[in-house]
C-alpha cells in the first residue's frame, strides 16, 4: 500500500511494463544463447565426426528447440507466480 498525499493506492508490482519488457529480453537471450550453442555443438561434432552439415543442422535444430522449451518454461513458473 502507498499513501499519497491522503489516498491509499494499492501497487500491483505484476502490472509492470518493464518488467514484461525484461521478460521478453529474457527469454530472447535464453533463445538466442541455446542456439548457439546447439550451432557450435553441431559445428564441433561436425568437425570431428565428418558430414559437417548434418551435424551443424542437427545441433542448430536441437539449440532452437531447447531455447523454446526453456523459454515455454520460463513462461510456465512467471505465469504460476502471478496466480499466488
């Protein structure tokens, strides 16, 4: 609760649109970070094991797809918190 100037407000710290804004930013950087790290994962198999392109295709699929679920995740708990 906040009084200002003899008025009660009630902050609501969940209605934030920077903290949305952060979220956002958040969970393009986890999407960004996996990716590439799948991409130098398939690289590096793919330097090692041979058929570089399959494995630098396969590493960069599987980063995406690891950023999302995370990114689903993330999602998941910040919606939770706000049900409390």
């Amino acid at each position: 609760m906040r009084i200002v100037k003899g008025i009660t407000m009630k902050i609501d710290l969940n209605n934030q649109p920077w903290r949305a804004a952060a979220l956002v930013g958040a969970l393009g950087v986890d999407v960004a970070v996996c990716t590439t790290a799948g991409y130098l994962a398939g690289s590096w198999a793919g330097s090692h094991l041979g058929n570089e392109k399959a494995w630098l295709l396969g590493g960069l699929l599987t980063g995406l797809f690891l950023g999302i679920v995370t990114a689903i995740l993330v999602i998941k708990k910040v919606l939770e918190d706000q049900g409390e």
